[in-house]
C-alpha cells in the first residue's frame, strides 16, 4: 500500500477519533485522551523514524518543508489536554483549541510535504515505504496494547 495513502488515512483515523472523544463525557474523556495521545505518538512515530527518515539520503528531497515545530507544538499541547481535569469548565474548549491546532498541522503536512514526495517520488518506492511504515506500526500497537492491557 501506498506510503502517502496510509499516512492520509492515518490522519482521518485521528481526526474521527477526535469527533468520538468530542461526544464522550466528562467520565469517559481521560482514558480516550490517553489513548488519543498514545495513537498520536504512533502515528509521529512512524513518520519520522520510517517515512521522513526514507528521504534522509536523498538529496532531491532534502528541501522538504517538514514542519517540526508545528508537531513539537500539537504534542505539548495533547500533553497538557491528558492531564486537564476532565471536569474543568475550559475543558471543552481547551479540548477544541488542541483540535484545531492537530487538524491545520495534518492538512499543512498533506498539502506541503505530501504533495512534493507525490510529485518526486515513485509508486514503487512509496509501496516499499508504505510496508515498512505498516509493519512499524503493527509492531507499535502491539507494545502498546501489551503496555495497556498488561497482555502477553
Ligand atoms: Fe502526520
């Protein structure tokens, strides 16, 4: 599968877990966020250890305009959202200002750097990319739910 496709994916998983953690109650959100945080952490993690780090030897690629500060950002703020009181009265809001800020940081990366690897790069090596990134997630959501759960 396409490295851009699954990344583009990606990013509307999080988005639609964003409108469930909108909808949940003061009772449910703590443990959502968590998670929220925890699927965020992944997803970063697999664009920059697999998919960023792809082009690092690529010369041709090296002006990619990969934003990081905008995520270093998007990761304080998620940070800061875990471990507000879910029954504050700026929770919402809080909530709403860490959402905006994560969804104009994913349409900035698709509409910048996405579109200039689409431009630049081949189809064969985006599906190259696109195995490694989904065997890296695969490898993290597995840690990850043994670290939740607690299973072996
Ligand atoms: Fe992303």
């Amino acid at each position: 599968m396409d490295a851009l496709a699954i990344l583009n994916l990606e990013h509307r998983l999080l988005i639609g877990s964003m409108a469930v953690i909108a909808r949940s109650t003061q009772y449910e959100r703590r443990e959502l966020i968590t998670r929220f945080k925890r699927q965020v952490e992944i997803h970063n993690r697999i664009e920059i250890g697999v998919f960023y780090a792809s082009f690092g030897a690529d010369e041709s690629l090296a002006d990619l305009p990969v934003n990081r500060a905008g995520r270093q950002i998007v990761e304080k703020s998620l940070k800061m959202l875990a471990c507000h009181p879910t029954d504050a009265p700026d929770w919402f809001p809080y909530f709403n200002t860490t959402r905006e800020m994560l969804i104009r940081h994913m349409d900035e990366e698709e509409q910048t750097c996405f579109f200039a690897v689409r431009d630049r790069v081949s189809r064969p090596i985006l599906s190259e990319i696109g195995r490694s990134l989904l065997n890296e997630k695969v490898r993290l959501d597995a840690r990850e739910l043994v670290e939740r759960t607690g299973a072996r």
